[in-house]
C-alpha cells in the first residue's frame, strides 16, 4: 500500500460528460501528480501541484483541470468527455519538490467514457 | 520522436533466466533514472533509482545507465514468477518535476 488514496476505481460515463476524480496524497507529502495512462500512449504527465499552487504542466487538455485544496487531497476534473479520454488516470505524491525520483502511485482511477 | 522509447514487448522466458530491459532517450538533460514496476491493476511502485551514468545493484535487481549513448538498462537475475510485472523506464532532468515515462515491457516469468 503507497500511502496515496484514490477515487472512485471506476467511472464509467457518457461523452460530453464531466467527471471529478479525487486523490489523498501520504500523510505529509505535499506534492501531487496527476497522470493519463492509455494503452498506446503509455504514463502521461498531465499536471503537478506544490503545497496548493501549480508546479508543473504536462499534456493537460484544456478540457481538464485540477486543483490541490489546503488539505492537500487533490482533484482532477475532466469535462466535455470523449471516447479517447477513457483511461487509466493515477495519482502520485512525493515529499520533495524539486523531485528527482520517487513518486508513490496510487491504485488510479479507471475511467469509460462510452 | 518520443523522449523515452522503450520496447512493449511482451517478454516471456522461463523461471531463472535472467532477463534484460531497455530504454532509449532523446535528452541529453536527464540526470535522474528509474525503473517502475506495475502489477495488473495496481499503479507503479518504483523498483530502482540511479543517478546520472553508471550500475546499481539492489538483490536480484541491477541497473545501468549509459548517459554517452542515451540508454539504459534493468537486469533481472533468477527471474521469478512474481516478477511478472509491466515495467516502466523513467527519467527527468536536473530540475526534476517533470517525469518522462517509457511506455512499458510487459514481462511474464513462467514457472
């Protein structure tokens, strides 16, 4: 167990749709990262968040956004869904910030947009 | 062309043998290298963790990198069953943050 807690497993929902998809990060770790997992594009970073404020940026459509509360649990929303957002969405956090190397994943969030 | 480029495989060999995994990348920037490992349906659990060029060995688990031809390596020796896995390359540079992934070599270890 990694520490890092995400909701729900599973999602399955209809194009055009909006989706919100919750992570936990481990007790203490104050940066978290969001990924797109597909079967033909491998682990995409989509965005980072440190201590509540946006570090980084990846391939995130403009149809998706997160943000990271002062709890420190983060959120990925994903809105005017389409077939090719079906997907496996992990979350990961790490204590450090720059962070060279180890992220601890979550268990993700399997998403079907039909 | 892709930052990391990494053979999907699959791979199978049979218990014990010892198995190679690669990755090739584009940037010469990258300074930090990983190798994840993924069950079905869990997420990635790093496995190990290199800085810069040279080997690293941890248990039946070593890994190489070689920053003047961009690649890099996992070796499984007396690979087990349980060691069936997908496993994921990464990298990033200096300034971190920013993790490039390989996209997976499926690996089955038959008993």
């Amino acid at each position: 167990d990694s520490g890092v807690t995400q909701t729900p497993k599973h999602l399955i929902t209809a194009t055009g749709q909006r989706v919100t998809l919750r992570c936990s990060p481990r007790s203490g770790d104050l940066s978290v990262y969001w990924y797109q997992q597909s079967l033909d594009q491998g682990l995409q970073f989509l965005i980072q968040y440190y201590n509540g404020e946006e570090r980084a940026k990846g391939n995130i459509l403009e149809r998706f956004s997160a943000q990271q509360f002062p709890d420190l649990h983060s959120e990925l929303n994903l809105s005017s869904l389409e077939l090719g957002d079906s997907a496996l969405y992990f979350c990961a956090s790490s204590a450090l910030d720059p962070n060279t190397g180890e992220l601890f994943f979550g268990e993700g969030s399997r998403l079907t947009v039909l | 062309q892709k930052e990391v480029e990494q053979d999907p495989g699959p791979l199978s060999v049979p218990e014990g043998a010892i198995v190679s995994l690669n990755c090739t990348y584009s940037n010469s920037a990258f300074q930090y290298f990983m190798w994840y490992r993924q069950y079905s349906r869990k997420g990635p659990e790093l496995l190990m963790y290199t800085y810069s060029s040279g080997n690293k060995e941890d248990g039946r688990f070593t890994a190489q990198v070689d920053k003047s031809s961009k690649y890099i390596s996992l070796f499984i020796r007396d690979s087990q069953p349980s060691d069936s896995a997908t496993y994921l390359c990464a990298m990033s540079a200096a300034t971190g943050n920013q993790f490039y992934f390989g996209t997976g070599t499926s690996l089955t270890v038959i008993p």
